[in-house]
C-alpha cells in the first residue's frame, strides 16, 4: 500500500503503511497537534507507551501514514479485535496535522484505508466522533459511513464541557 495524493492547494503527498521505523516519527506528529486537530480528538491520548500499544499488532491493525518528504502530516487507522465474535470488526481514527486540514487529505486516507479493510477481510468498522465536529461527521458520509447512534455527555473536551459522540459505521 504505496500511492500518492496531491492536495487540493497542488502539494503532492506519499501515503504509505506504517513500519516500525516511523515510530518516533508518529510520536511526534501527535505532538504537534494543535487547533480543530485537538478541539474534536484526543491526541493527548496517543503519548509514546500507549502508541507503543496500538503499534503492537500490525498483523491485523491497519495504519497509512501521509508523508510530506519524511514528516508524517496524517494518520489513519484501523484496530481490530482481539476478541474472536468481533475479530471482523475494526474501530476507526483518523488525525489530520493543522496545516493540511480542508485539503481532501482526510477523505483519501479514509477511503483508501477502508479499501484496505476490504482486502484484509473487515466485515465492518466503526467509529466515534464529538457531534460538532460537522466537517468530520461530512467527510466520514461522504466515505459512506452513517450515523448509529449518539452518546449523549460522552466527551469531556479541552474546553472543559461535555459533548456528545456520534457512533458511525459502515459494512464493507
């Protein structure tokens, strides 16, 4: 999974699987988030142990990377299951760096990860998004997913208020 992607403002861009020399790369793109990249997410979340983690299992898990020359500038990802009656399921994340934002970066790593889903053998994928965030909530429509669900006071934002979550999936 190799390709590249030129944004809309012209500036061409490679988008690549995860390898396990991009670590320290991937550290740091999560801390350089700034603005609507943390607004709506949780990059905090992804300090080094837990992305030590999430890197672990990259037999079943599916990461593309967005590379502007050797600086990761996005992220997506899939994490499957481990457990065997959710092993065709995979919850997604998406990050996208500030300064690549309304780009269509987003919408193409989505899209192409969820056709690598399909050739992994996903049956479906999930997510979770803060309900303000609209330009997500129309990126993930557009890429086909619909709306299951919303939890209402489920995220606690860095403005100190609680928002609801929208649950999204799609079948592939």
């Amino acid at each position: 999974m190799k390709d590249t992607f030129k944004l809309k403002n012209g500036k061409l861009l490679l988008t690549r699987a995860f390898k396990r020399d991009d670590f320290e790369n991937l550290v740091t793109f999560f801390a350089r988030l700034r603005g609507n990249s943390m607004r709506f997410g949780i990059p905090q979340y992804y300090d080094r142990a837990r992305l030590e983690k999430l890197t672990g299992n990259l037999e079943r898990d599916i990461i593309l990377l967005a590379l502007d020359e050797d600086r990761i500038v996005g992220v997506a990802a899939i994490f499957g299951s481990h457990l065997l009656w959710l092993r065709c399921h995979g919850n997604f994340i998406t990050y996208v760096h500030q300064d690549y934002q309304n780009q269509g970066l987003g919408t193409y790593l989505t899209r192409s990860i969820l056709d690598e889903a399909r050739c992994m053998g996903y049956h479906k994928v999930s997510l979770e998004v803060v309900a303000e965030n609209v330009a997500g909530i129309r990126a993930y429509t557009k890429a086909g997913f619909v709306v299951e669900g919303r939890m209402k006071d489920d995220h606690f934002g860095d403005d100190e208020a609680y928002h609801d979550v929208v649950i999204m999936g799609i079948v592939l």
